[in-house]
C-alpha cells in the first residue's frame, strides 16, 4: 500500500472519529440538561412537600407564562409513566423516582465520558499518525513538484 494510499485511509478514519466524538458530546450535553432539569424537579418537590394545601402559587403554562393559582394537595402529584398516561404517586415517592433516574443518568455520563476519553486518546494517535505520513509523503527532494 503507497504512503498516499495510508495517509489517505488514516485521514478518512480521523474524519469518521471526530464525528464520533462530536456525537457523543452531544450526547453528554443532552443528558446533562436532563439531569439539570432533574435537579430542578426535585427542588420543585421539596419546595411542594414544604407546602400547605390551598396555598398560593404560579403555575407554568409554558414559554416563561405563569397564571396564578392555589394549590389543591401539596401532599401528591401526577407522574407521566408514558403514552399521555398520569399515575398519582406522593411527593416523597416522586423524588424517589427522580433519583433513581439520575442515578441511572450519572452512570451512563460516566460511560460516555469514558469513551469520549478513549476517542480523544485515538485522535491523538492518529493526528500523530497523520503528520508522520504527511511528513513522510513530502520528503521527495528539493525538485518535487506537489
């Protein structure tokens, strides 16, 4: 195989692991944004359990909309379990859940983290590469022509 032919396939590689790795960042920033929401959340239920029913309170319509309300029962919420279906569970038992999710969110941040490292360390090796085969293919004397 020519040193062209290398140098080549070695770029192609280097290409193929920055995109990778650009995947897994946006990975790691989507799951950081739901843990931050998850931190949100359970401020949001500590601040309801500290609550007393019949309390004031703005409710979020959306977009930073708020409408004033009052607060019903400060003791229970509903919980999305998926296809549009809400399950009532207590306050105590939602931030349970809450952190179960975040614990589960920690390992997988920790997974791709370490393959983030694992990718940054073989972009390394092959930029390394890639410049000695670059290096290599231009050592053609002084009349080279490219």
């Amino acid at each position: 195989m020519s040193e062209e032919t290398k140098l080549k396939e070695k770029y192609m590689e280097f290409q193929m692991l920055e995109q990778s790795l650009a995947h897994l960042n946006q990975k790691k920033a989507s799951i950081e944004n739901q843990m931050n929401e998850f931190v949100s959340l359970q401020e949001s239920l500590d601040s309801l359990k500290n609550s007393k029913d019949n309390s004031p309170m703005f409710s979020p319509l959306g977009s930073g909309v708020f409408i004033k309300s009052e607060l019903k029962d400060s003791k229970n919420v509903l919980v999305n379990i998926g296809s549009n279906i809400a399950i009532e569970r207590t306050v105590d038992d939602s931030k349970e859940l809450v952190e179960k999710q975040m614990t589960e969110l920690r390992g997988i941040l920790i997974k791709l983290e370490s393959e983030i490292g694992k990718g940054l360390e073989k972009g390394n090796a092959l930029s390394a590469e890639l410049a000695k085969l670059s290096q290599k293919d231009h050592e053609h004397g002084p009349d080279c022509k490219h």
